[in-house]
C-alpha cells in the first residue's frame, strides 16, 4: 500500500536482570571467601571485617537501584567503585598472604622434632635436653638476681614468680648485690595502672633512681625500711 512504511521491529534489549545477578554473585561469593579467610585466624578482625562488608554493599545498592531507578547511575557509580574496592582488598589480602609464609619460617635445629619435645618435662638435666633436641640454636646465660618490692598492697605470689600487683616498686640486686634498677607502677582504678617517671609506691623519679644505682641492700633497707616481700632468681641458661 503507498504512503504506508514498513517498520522494523528492533531486538529486545538484553535483559538487565542478568548483569544483575553475576555481580551480586561475586559479590556473595567474595563475601564468603573473605569471611572464611579472616576468620581462620590469620588476620584481625579490624583487616577483615572492611572487605568482607564491601560486597554486602554492593548488593544492598543493587537492590536499591531496582527499587529506586531514577537513581540508576548513582548506583553504578557506587557499584564500580565498591567492584572496584573489593579487588585491592582481595589483593592486599594475597601480598599478606605471601608476606607471612614465606618470610616467617621457622628455623629447627638439627635432630630436633615435635614428639621429642613434648617428652621433655620440670627437673630434666641438660644432658638429657640435648641428648633427646640436639644441639641447640643458640643459648643465653642469665645471671642470678634479687628483687625486693614495697607495696602497702599484699604481693601473694612475689616471692614465687617475682610479679608485682597493685601500686608497688621493685629494686633489683645483680650478682655484686649491688642495686641494678629501680621499677615499679601506680595503681589508679581495679584494672588501671599508671608506669613512667615517679609512678611507684617510693615515688623516685628518674633522676632519683639514677642515684641509687649501685647501692647495697643496707642502703636500701636503711633508706626506705624491710621490703614486704623477696624474689631470689638462679642462674639459668635458655636454649
């Protein structure tokens, strides 16, 4: 018929849905991964946690674009960087990964394994160690010393491990008994301490303590009374 034109009917658009569903796939996916990493122990919650959120972003704007389509380009927008976001967390999370297996082995020394040394135990010789170990890496001789703590607080455990609690000061003898150093903490709260220059139960600052340095235990014991309590360490060697 003239006057009448013949109109092509053009292809359906591809449907959208489909570029909706890979990204909220990844982006499921990449949540679960970076859930499961973190978790596993090899990171901290505070280097985890960010990446694992970001795809649950990204599909939270997804939903919201179809809901919302006059602000469809904001939301690519959003999207794309957040895509974006995820592959330098997961990135970052690879040179970690690399960083921390190959750059902190640990070194054994020759005839050493695990089941010989859950056999060793409290009292065996030196001879006995080496004999089931094997020579060791290296080896530290610590020298014996003396501690002595004032406390108007009850030290309970001092004498045995040498641990002070509450506000104290502890002044230690070396080997000469001859006073080495002078430490101590001020206790401000039931799980608050205070430690730096003058915060002990003697109230020495530094340039206090400096003076000390090397006096015997007469001078202490003159100058600030009996200690309530005395740790005794004996000389050992770590290996």
């Amino acid at each position: 018929m003239k006057g009448m034109s013949l109109i092509r009917k053009s292809q359906p658009a591809e449907p959208k849905r489909r570029r909706r569903v890979i990204p909220a796939i990844l982006g499921f996916a990449g949540s679960g991964i970076l859930l499961f990493v973190g978790s596993s122990g090899h990171s901290r919650f505070a280097l985890w946690i960010f990446p694992c959120v970001l795809p649950l972003m990204v599909i939270v704007l997804l939903v919201a674009q179809r809901m919302v389509p006059r602000f469809a380009s904001w939301f690519q927008a959003g999207i794309t960087l957040l895509l974006a976001a995820i592959v330098g967390a997961v990135v970052l999370f690879a040179g970690i990964a690399v960083l921390v297996f190959s750059s902190f082995d640990t070194e054994y020394a020759q005839g050493y394994s695990a089941s010989a040394f859950k056999t060793i135990a409290l009292g065996d010789t030196r001879e006995s160690v080496l004999s089931r170990l094997g020579e060791p890496l290296s080896s530290n001789n610590c020298q014996p010393f003396t501690q002595w703590i004032y406390s108007a607080d009850d030290q309970p455990h001092f004498s045995d491990n040498g641990v002070g609690v509450g506000t104290h000061a502890t002044v230690t003898f070396g080997r000469d008994e001859c006073v080495t150093s002078i430490s101590g903490q001020r206790s401000t709260a039931p799980n608050s301490i205070t430690v730096g220059n003058g915060e002990n139960y003697l109230g020495l600052k530094n340039e206090d303590i400096k003076k000390w340095i090397g006096s015997t235990p007469a001078d202490i014991r003159k100058a600030f009374g009996t200690p309530i309590a005395v740790y005794h360490y004996n000389a050992s060697t770590v290996f």
